[in-house]
C-alpha cells in the first residue's frame, strides 16, 4: 500500500496533550528506510532495525540477494535505472545504501523529487570516485599518499621520477573493491594493463605501512557524531581477513589523530551515516588515508558483539537524525574473522563442533551460497586475552570455511 502522500516525512518534538509545540508535522506511523543495494550491509542494517520498529523497503538485484531474503518489501530493479529508482523511493522516507554504485546523477534527481538522501550525493562522490576523493582530501589538509591522476603508460613512469621509483599503485577511480580495480605496477610494462578499460586512472606511490587500520564514524543531520575505536585490518590477497578492535599497541596519540580526521572528514565532506576511513600507519609512525567508504563497512562488524551501540544501528539512527548511540567498546579486545567460501558447501554442519567449543563465539552469515573464495559471513570474538580471542575467531572462521578440521 502507498503511504508516502500520509506520512509526513520528518519527525520531531512529541506535541503536548492539547496538541501543541510539535516541531514538526505530526508522523502517524513508523519511518521507512529505502535501502539501495541487497547485499550483506542491507541484511545487517535492516536487522539493526528491527527492535525500533524501523521499517525497511529494499530495492535488490535479484530476490536471491542476502538482504533480499530476509528483508519483506522488496522491489526487484536496477539501481542504474533512474524510473527504477524513483518508483522505489515512493513510500520511502528517506534512502541510504548498500553500495557507493548509483549514478551521482539519479542521486541529484531524487534529491531535487525532495527525498533526503543521506550520505547526499555531494558527499557520496567522495566514495564513488577515488581522483574527487584525493583532491577533496588534499584541499582540506588530509594526509594521503603521493598521487596524481596518469593518462598512459608513459605518465606513469613520470610519476614514478617523481615519488620514489617502481613500484608504483595504480587504481581505477571508479568501480573497485576488495582490490579489484588495484594494479601494483613494478616496472612501464606493468603500467599498461589498467589502461585498457578505457576509465581514468589514479597512481599513488607505494606506501610503505606497518599496518592497516579504520577509523570508523558515524554523523547525523544534526551534527552529532561518534567515533569507535580505532581498529587494525588485516588483508590476505587484497581481502579483509580479520579485525582486531581496539588496534594493538596503537599510540594514543595517533589512535586520537586518526578519529579526529575520521570526524573532520564527516563534517567537511557533510556525510551523514557511517563513515569508514581506511588508513595505512606507515613505518615511519605517521597515518595517511587510503580509501573512504559511507555506508556501514566490514572493519566495523567487530562492533555488532562489541560495541555498546553497533555501527549498523548508528547508521539507521543517522540516516533518521536520531540521537546516536554510545560506541565504545564492552570488552577489552573484540576480533571479528571473516568466513569465506571454501570446498564444503554445507556451512551449518560446523555449527555444531564451532558452538560446542566457544559459547561465546557470534556467528553471522550472510545465506549467499558457499563458493571458494567468496566473503559468506564472518564470526566476533570478545574477550580479555587477545592472543586467546584472535585464536577462537580464527579456529571459528577456519572450521566453518573447512580449512581447520578440529
Ligand atoms: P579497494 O577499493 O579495492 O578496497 P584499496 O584502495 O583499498 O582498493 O586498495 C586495496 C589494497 O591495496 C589496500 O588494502 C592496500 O593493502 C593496498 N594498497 C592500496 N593503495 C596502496 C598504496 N598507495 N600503497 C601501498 N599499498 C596500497
């Protein structure tokens, strides 16, 4: 049923009895959140929702999709289709996202039909495009690697004159994850291969890092903002594999720089919802940035079992404008194991052996088909020994991957 004409699409001060001193129209039910994107960040909001009575409305590839399972009004469309986009946004009260994928154009369009977007598209081209990214950063003093846009093979070798040598990191600006889209290019012959599709090219020196680390952040339309701790992300193959909150040994003078900057994006940029900061802590003890994405992210899942409030509910609170929720951490040390796909198609017969042996282990998947190598869910791990919880999180994700075997 259409309710979008009934319901006033912001909420405010509760009028008194007399029905006075409301700030703004009165709502007569429950917002609905359009949610853009089926994949495994839109099953875990939405569930992040359910104890506050949230309704979702989900526009998914296919039914197939992880959200798309388990979400209960579910239009099947293409995102990329901007008719698509706007039936959808009919009945919804505002829009957030799966993914940074929806053309910055239909992004404006729905913007000016009057629907609050949020993270705005003015904001969201920072996650979309990595050169509009690096230039906004370096225009409001961000640390970041060594950059500048190449256009062949040839401009890479003059980059690589200008910071230190081969090797050098190539990117397309739009379109990748999970290192799809990275080239690490060790000589001019090397420089060819990102050329050939055709997209621009981004090229960055190698940064050389001890480790990876998030800072993740979450701000409102009020400008209230939270910070989590500062996590360490571990990557196998160009793939997060664990993450340990809060990053071991990290100073407290860096851990402070790097959620000040994580903050200081938040309000530049105007992003509204999460905000996660990928950082590179090089080995000469400095932090630069490396990646921005707005929308829930994988270095924050430790926070579901670990954090007072996690960054899934602080993302719905945000695209709302509610007060925001406390995200400091419950337990000393919260580890979160990615589980991917491996040769055994039936995850749920590791349930038994994965539960009996950690009570306290937090299992979260997906329901994506088992395929090698493909992320399908991931586990948390909390406790006051961190070499005994990285242990647990990382038997866990390895038994029900069928690379650990008891
Ligand atoms: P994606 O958008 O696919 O996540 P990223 O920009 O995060 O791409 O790069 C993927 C990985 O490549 C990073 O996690 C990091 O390990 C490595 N990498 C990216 N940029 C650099 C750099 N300038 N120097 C060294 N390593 C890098």
């Amino acid at each position: 049923m259409e309710r979008s004409g009934r319901v006033a699409r912001r909420f405010g001060r509760r009028p008194d009895r007399a029905g006075r001193g409301g700030g703004y129209p009165k709502r007569v039910t429950f917002p609905v959140v359009g949610m853009v994107g089926g994949g495994q960040l839109a099953r875990m909001t939405h569930e992040a929702g359910i104890p506050l009575g949230i309704r979702f409305k989900l526009l998914s590839d296919t039914p197939q999709d992880s959200a798309a399972q388990v979400v209960s009004d579910v239009v099947i469309g293409d995102y990329r289709d901007l008719d698509t986009l706007r039936d959808f946004a009919r009945g919804c009260d505002v829009i957030t996202f799966d993914h940074e994928h929806v053309p910055f154009e239909h992004l404006r369009a729905l913007e000016a039909d009057g629907i609050p977007i949020r993270p705005g598209p003015d904001a969201l081209v920072h996650a979309q495009d990595k050169g509009v990214m690096r230039a906004r950063l370096v225009e409001i003093g961000v640390p970041c690697p060594r950059h500048r846009i190449v256009t062949d093979a040839a401009d890479v070798a003059a980059f690589a004159q200008e910071v230190d040598g081969f090797p050098v990191i190539l990117k397309t600006v739009r379109g990748g994850y999970d290192g799809k889209g990275v080239w690490f290019a060790r000589s001019r012959e090397e420089a060819e291969e990102p050329f050939r599709a055709g997209v621009p090219v981004l090229a960055e020196e190698k940064v050389d890092f001890s480790r990876e680390l998030a800072a993740n952040v979450v701000r409102s339309p009020h400008g209230q903002a939270v910070a989590y701790p500062v996590v360490e992300s571990r990557q196998v193959d160009g793939v997060c594999d664990t993450v340990i909150a809060p990053a071991p040994d990290l100073s407290e003078e860096l851990s402070g720089q790097a959620q000040e900057l994580a903050l200081r994006i938040a309000a530049d940029l105007d992003v509204i919802g999460h905000l996660a900061v990928e950082l590179f802590e090089t080995t000469d003890g400095r932090i630069l940035v490396n990646e921005l994405a707005m929308r829930p992210h994988n270095s924050g899942h430790w926070s579901q079992d670990g954090a007072v409030t996690s960054q899934f509910a602080n993302h719905v609170r945000a695209v709302l404008d509610l007060p925001l929720g406390d995200p400091r951490p419950r337990a000393t040390w919260t580890v979160m194991c990615n589980v991917l796909g491996g040769d055994y198609p039936d995850m749920y017969q590791a349930y038994l052996h994965c539960m009996a042996r950690d009570p306290q282990l937090k299992i979260h998947m997906y329901g994506k088909d088992v395929k090698p190598g493909r992320k399908v869910g991931h586990v948390n791990t909390y406790g006051d020994d961190l070499a005994e919880v990285l242990e647990r999180a990382r038997h866990a994700a390895g038994y029900l991957r069928g690379t650990i075997t008891e």
